[in-house]
C-alpha cells in the first residue's frame, strides 16, 4: 500500500471529522467518496481488472431462441 495516499485519505477523513474505524467507514456517507478515491489512485481492486464480465452480473448473456 502507497503511504503517501494513506496519509491524504486519513487527512481528508479527518477533516470532515470522520473517525478512522471500519465501522466508521462503512456507516458514513461522506467517507464513501474519500475511501473509494483512495481505492482508485492506489490501484487496490485492480486485482479484479480481468474478472469475467458475465460471471459477476455485468453482462447478460443472450440465449439462443427455439425456432422451429
């Protein structure tokens, strides 16, 4: 993990007086937009770029009409 975003995510959270906790971050509206910008400048669900779009509900998968 990239300290130096680390550090700006806690700054930003704590300049809107949101307490660095899970429970916290996961109950507060305003740390959503700050916890999900830290997760995008530090490439943290990457892991998922080359997960299959229809296995995890992006896509439909269009079945084959009986015709006949």
């Amino acid at each position: 993990m990239r300290p130096m975003e680390r550090r700006e995510m806690r700054f930003k959270l704590s300049e809107k007086d949101i307490e660095f906790s899970i429970k916290e971050l996961l109950s507060n509206e305003a740390a959503a937009g700050i916890v999900a910008d830290f997760m995008l400048s530090t490439g943290l669900l990457q892991q998922f770029h080359d997960t299959d779009p229809q296995a995890i509900g992006l896509e439909v998968i269009e079945e084959a009409s009986d015709k006949g």
